[in-house]
C-alpha cells in the first residue's frame, strides 16, 4: 500500500508468517535504500517490492533488485518486459491481474505469482469483476502458477472463501491499513473502523491530480459526496478545486490529490484521499499486524471445519 507500508508495519507482517510487500513506486533512490535498510534491521523475512508500471520504473527496479528482494511484484501494467531481468536477479515475478486474458498473457510470459484483484479491493483498481467471480475464472488459467485473491476480504472468512474458490492465499490491504503499525494517519484509520461496507466509492476521476484516468476505490467523506452530488464535474470546475488541504513538512496536498494521509500529515485529513476497500466494513478495530494474522488464521480453520461438519453430519 502506498504511503502507508513502511518497514515497522512490513517487519511485523514478515515476522507473523505473512508476506510483506514494500511499495516502492513513487520512492525516491534514498528512501528506497533507507527502508530496505530498516527492514533487514528488523527481520530476515522475505520481502517483495511494489512497482506500478504507469509510471517509468527502470530506475527503482534496477535499485531494488539491487538489493535482493524475494519478489518483484508489477501492478497497472505487463510485467512481460521485465521477466527475464528479476528472474536474472534471482527474484520471482508477481502481477496483479483484472481478468483471465491478463493472466493468460501474464502465464506465458513466465509470472510466477498472479494476485488477482477484483473490485471490491482498496485503492487503486484496474478491473470491473468482483473477487469471486474473478478468482476462480483466473484459477481455472493459470495452471500451476499460484494465485492470491484481493478485494474485499479482511477476515478469515474470506481467507477460507479465497481458499475454496482454488486461491493459494490472499492480499489484504485495507486490514492492515487499520493496524497498530500501519503509517497511515489517526483520522483515516479512525474512518476506516467507523465505515460500513457501503461507505465507498469506485471512480475513475475523483483523486485524480497526480494520477489520472486510474479508477480507485476511497471511503465516502463530504468532498466526494459533494462531487457525486454535483455530478462528477471536471477538474476546473469541481467544488474547493486546487485548494491546499493538507501538509507535510514542507509539501502541500491538495484536493482530489492521488495522496494516502500519512500519520504525519497535517490539516483536513478527510478531503485526502483516503483509500479503503469494501473490506472496511469488517474492520471494527486497530489491531496489531500479528494479532490480525493470527486472528484470520484461526477464524478461516474455524470457517472450513465448521463447513466440513455441516456437510457430513447425517441426514435425520
Ligand atoms: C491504502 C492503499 C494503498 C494501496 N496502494 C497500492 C500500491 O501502491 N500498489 C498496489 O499494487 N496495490 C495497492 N493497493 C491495492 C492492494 O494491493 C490490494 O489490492 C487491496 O488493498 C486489496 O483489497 P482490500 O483493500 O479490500 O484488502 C492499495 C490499497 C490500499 C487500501
């Protein structure tokens, strides 16, 4: 997650049994080597970093393979061109992936992990399909290569639901949004607690300075219920545009700004873009990274076992 994972929330996923993944792609050179650094101080977990390929990424990449990460992982685009390199560097290849021709393509250009990301999901969202129609239509493609369901899930039942529609495991984003370790802002996170699974919208235009014609999915708040009430006006014309809402340090955030509020930002936090999935509607606390993977693990064996049970219990 962009602007939001840094290397104490990624140290604790790592450390938990999970997979962090480090978002690398609007990083400069010396921060991408400052929070590689800080990782490796915390854990010799292995790690993947995040690349979005709507954006020039030869240098980043070169700089973190660099670096001996696990993974590379590709998202907005065809990893295709930069298969041979990361395997050359000894690192697997990850996309994410919004339909089956993607994984396909994906497949038999040598990916070896696809994350298949439907709807649902939080933040920036490529595709139209719903994560469980998705996943098992990518499953049914991708042959022996491992897919990981994201969207929409937060909890163990959707690990187990993940499961059963053949996912080798899942990619939660908006959970870990709302963790003790996670960077993102107090007020934002506080939204994401309070938020039912109807509190957000996918646009395509809506935070779009910085990033446009990139659909996304962020939590209702009075800017975008305005701009939905206005009928979705255009950049120039759109309610409070351009006005700086936020800072940090010396940077200044604007509204309709492709921003994630980081804990140290300053000022109205709500007109930010606060990304979150449908998945905010199960979130109903701030947990620690550990405690939410443990949690899920136990709730998604419960969830299978009880289904088990059900379904062999005699018929009276
Ligand atoms: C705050 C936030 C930032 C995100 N930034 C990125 C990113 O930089 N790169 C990426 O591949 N996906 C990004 N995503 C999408 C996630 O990788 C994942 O697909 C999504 O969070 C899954 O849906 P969920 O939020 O319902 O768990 C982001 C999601 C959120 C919530």
């Amino acid at each position: 997650m962009g602007g939001l994972v840094e290397s104490d929330l990624a140290a604790a996923v790592g450390k938990a049994g999970g997979y962090p993944i480090m978002p690398y792609s609007w990083s400069s050179s010396g921060e991408i080597e400052k929070s590689i650094r800080s990782l490796r101080a915390n854990t010799d977990a292995p790690f993947a970093v995040n690349l979005c390929l709507d954006f020039p990424q030869e240098a980043r990449l070169d700089l973190c393979l660099s670096h001996g990460p696990n993974a590379v992982h590709f998202f907005w685009g065809d990893a295709a061109p930069y298969v041979k390199d990361v395997h050359a560097a000894g690192a697997l290849v990850i996309q994410t992936v919004s339909d089956s021709k993607q994984a396909i393509k994906a497949v038999d250009a040598g990916v070896d992990i696809l994350i298949a990301q439907g709807w649902e999901a939080g933040g920036h969202v490529r595709g139209s399909v719903a994560t469980f129609a998705l996943i098992p239509a990518v499953v049914d493609v991708a042959g022996s290569v491992p897919v990981l369901a994201a969207g929409g899930i937060s909890d163990g039942r959707g690990l187990a639901a993940a499961l059963c529609l053949g996912a080798s495991g899942v990619v939660m984003g908006t959970r870990f949004a709302a963790s003790t370790e996670s960077a993102a802002h107090p007020d934002y996170i506080s939204r994401i607690v309070d938020a039912g699974h109807s509190d957000t919208v996918h646009e395509t235009e809506l935070y779009n300075i910085g990033w446009s014609n990139a659909a996304h999915r962020v939590l209702r708040s009075d800017l975008v219920d305005r701009w939905l009430a206005d009928g979705r006006p255009d950049n120039l014309t759109r309610h409070r545009a351009g006005e700086i809402v936020a800072t940090r340090g010396s940077a200044e955030f604007m509204t309709y700004q492709s921003a994630t509020p980081h804990r140290r930002m300053h000022g109205e936090i709500e007109a930010l873009s606060m990304w979150a999935g449908q998945s905010a509607g199960l979130i109903n606390s701030v947990e620690p990274a550990a405690s939410i993977i443990t949690t899920i693990i136990r709730e998604a064996h419960i969830a299978i076992g009880s289904h088990l049970h059900k379904r062999t219990e005699p018929a009276e």
